[in-house]
C-alpha cells in the first residue's frame, strides 16, 4: 500500500517536471515569434502570393470567360 503511495507521487512528480518543461520551450517560442522581423516578409509574400495567382487562378478565370 505505502508502495502504490509513493509511485502515484513519484508519478505525479514526473507529471510536474513535464509540464514545467513543456511551459519553458513554449515561452522559448513565444519569445521566438515575437522577435521575429515581419515587416520584411511583406513584398515578399505580395510576390509569391502574385505568382500564385498567375500560376493558377488566372487560367482558371481565363477558362470561365
């Protein structure tokens, strides 16, 4: 019985230990996305989206008319 005890807490301390790991990396993440430099992804994602739509929209709507 005191066995089954201390292997439920031992459990429940192992639970703990993971979850404040899990905590940290996602903080490490957060702070990871947060720094990132956006403002110089905006011509970059208006030519890949102008691509996109050349590539594959534009005949689509060619084909409709």
């Amino acid at each position: 019985m005191a066995e089954e005890v201390r292997n439920e807490v031992n459990l429940e301390v192992r639970k703990v230990k993971a979850l404040e790991k899990i905590a940290l990396n996602i903080e490490a993440i957060a702070m990871f996305l947060e720094n990132l430099e956006t403002e110089d992804w905006s011509e970059r994602i208006q030519w890949y989206l102008d691509m996109f739509k050349k590539a594959y929209l534009d005949p689509k709507l060619e084909n409709n008319a």
